[in-house]
C-alpha cells in the first residue's frame, strides 16, 4: 500500500492539474488529492517497516549467537542489486528514447507544472559516474539521483541504514563467549569508530529519517517483553494506535506538525506496527492478495518513475487534465498499465531473488571447500 501511494502520487502529479487550480473542489476531488498526496509520508512508513523487518533480523541473529557480516551482506546486496541494477538500465532506456525524441521535460522546463522530475538546475543525469555511484547507494551523498528516477533517494537511505545499524548493535553487544575480553572491546572500537565517522559524513537528512527507521527496530525489542506484548494485543492498543497513525498522517499531509513531523508520524506508525505484528495474519483471499502484492512493492518503487516521465514529456508535454469522467479513465488506465509493467520486470528478476542468493551462497561455500 504504501508503495502504490508513492506510485499514485507521481501519476496524479504528471496527469492531473494542481489542487489549487480546481474550482470549488468537491468532496471526491479533495479526498483524491488528499490520498495521491501521501507520497512523502508512505516513504516514513517504508522506514519503520524496514526498520521492524531488517533490523529485527539483525537483532535476532545476534541473539540466537549467529551474526555474520558475509551472510548479512549477501542477503541485502543480493536483495537490493538484483531489482536495482536492472531498474538503472531501465531508467537509461526510457530517458534515452525520451530525450531523442523530446528533450524539453528532460532538461527541467516542464518541473514548473508537474512539480516533479528533473529541474532546469538539476537536469537528467545520465553520466557514467552518477549510474555508478547509484549502483553503490551514493545518490544524495556525491552523486545526483540516476536519470529521471528520483525516488531512488531513499534507497540510499535504506542502505545506509542497513550498515549502520549492526554497527550500531555491534558496538554495544557483549560478543560471544569463546571471545576474550580483549577481542570483544577491539571488534566495539572497530564498530564504534567506523559508526561515529558515517555519523559525521552522512547528510544531515539521512540521519533524521534513521531515526525513523529505528522506531521500527525499537518495536522488534519492544514486543519481545511480555508485559509489552500482552498490552500491544489488547484491542484498546490497536484501536487507539490505528486512530492516531491516521491522525498524524492526516496532520503531516497538511504541514501541521511542524519540523518534526516525519518523526511523529513514524513513532505513531510504529506503534500501530506492534499492534499488528502481535497477532496472526488474518486468513481468506485478503491475506493472500496483500502478500503476493507485497512481493513486487520493491520493485514497483525502483521502475515506475521513468516510464511515467517518459510518457507524460513524450506524449502529453506539459498538458495536464482536469478531475472528470475523461480523466479518471485515463487515470485508472495508466495506473493497471504500470502496475502491469512492474509485475512483469518482478517476474524477471525480484521474485528470483532467494534462488539467485541461494546459487551465490552455494558458490561461495564451494569456493571455501576448495581452498
């Protein structure tokens, strides 16, 4: 769900005009407007659920005494280059063909009206060095976002996240028994020091949406205390907490919670998260819809940007449309079509993602026997 908001925030800004711009907007209007425009907020809830899943394997890892950095690399890298690199070369494909044939909106002048994609300070960047420094999590850091493909933002994020916190954990942990005291205190001054010079070089606003991110690592050690978990099964916990998640998002969507917003929107999502992830999952044709949707939400995130870009600079240049029967046509169209486009490029490489790392994992054991 909250990839499709990121997805349906994009389309709306592209195909519809701006809010501003509709004449005595009626009920259906503002609640569509209001909906497409939780892209920024459904990336908050995209931390603490990384936080919650990734972070709490790497908790549990430590406490069941079978944490290693080559297995947990492997399974991040494994996961995120096998939708990425092809996303990358996705990406030059479609801005490639885009700017052949009409390179105005890839030079900015079309940002002014869409108010999303490249800008005439920050055209498209197809460089070699920029693909390169995508590849290896450094967009926002040193290098531009490659392409047209902007919300590859927060995949720097997360990476970052990824290694920042086991250094985190590993800092503070007691390390296992077989080590000697002097073993354990030089691995917490390696971690230690590798963890305070990332914390000077990172960007100010990575930092800021860690600490979303940990909200949802803080709920894997929240609910593993029982009298925790026994008050985050109670009804009144998960009433209370759904109402309030709701009440911030609303609240974020329209500015009022002033300079700490994403971090009071992710505290209440992850509230609302341990509530959920106490009880079973629900049974029925729900519970097997929302997880095979669940499968593809990664790689719906990293493809539909450009081909967005690439049809509404090619195509519609420029021309928006206003909130009709015409318009929610060519709405609902596009969305299937791209929902379409990304389970197609999930089946190529994101669902194969286990077998890959599976045949990785055998290769570097066999390597190792060899040796």
């Amino acid at each position: 769900m909250a990839a499709l908001l990121v997805c349906l925030e994009h389309l709306r800004a592209f195909l519809f005009v701006p809010f501003a711009q509709i004449k005595s907007p009626n009920v259906l209007e503002r609640g569509f407007y209001f909906v497409t425009g939780l892209g920024h907020q459904a990336v908050m809830i995209f931390f603490v659920l990384s936080g919650f899943l990734v972070g709490g394997s790497v908790i549990s890892a430590h406490q069941m005494g079978k944490w290693s950095w080559t297995s947990y690399a492997l399974r991040r890298l494994t996961r995120l280059w096998l939708v990425l690199i092809p996303a990358l070369l996705l990406t030059l494909l479609w801005d490639t063909l885009g700017q052949r044939q009409s390179p105005t909106g890839y030079h900015g002048e079309f940002h002014a009206i869409y108010n999303s994609g490249p800008t005439i300070n920050a055209p498209t960047d197809l460089q070699p060095l920029t693909f390169l420094g995508n590849t290896f999590f450094l967009q926002t850091i040193s290098v531009n976002c490659f392409g047209t493909n902007g919300p590859l933002w927060s995949l720097a994020n997360e990476f970052w996240y990824y290694l920042l916190f086991p250094l985190l954990l590993g800092s503070l942990v007691r390390g296992a028994k077989s080590e000697t005291l002097k073993t354990i205190m030089l691995k917490r001054a390696v971690y230690l020091g590798l963890l305070v010079t990332m914390l000077i070089l990172l960007p100010w606003g990575i930092l800021m949406g860690g600490l979303v991110w940990l909200m949802g690592a803080a709920v894997v050690m929240l609910i593993r205390q029982e009298q925790a978990r026994k008050w985050a099964t109670h009804p009144v916990w998960l009433i209370t907490s759904a109402l309030l998640a709701l009440g911030l998002l609303a609240a974020s969507r329209f500015g009022k919670l002033g300079p700490f917003d994403d971090l009071l929107l992710g505290a209440g999502c992850a509230l609302l998260v341990a509530a959920l992830a106490v009880r079973p999952a629900g049974p029925g044709i729900y519970a097997r819809l929302s997880a095979d949707a669940s499968e593809y939400s990664y790689t719906l995130y990293l493809v539909h940007f450009p081909v967005l870009a690439f049809l509404f600079y090619t195509v519609f240049k420029g021309q928006q449309l206003s909130p009709g029967i015409y318009s929610a046509f060519w709405f609902a169209l596009m969305l299937t079509s791209l929902l379409i486009y990304a389970a197609a490029i999930y089946w190529c490489f994101e669902r194969n993602t286990d077998r890959f790392r599976k045949w990785l994992e055998d290769a570097w054991k066999s390597r190792g026997s060899k040796s």
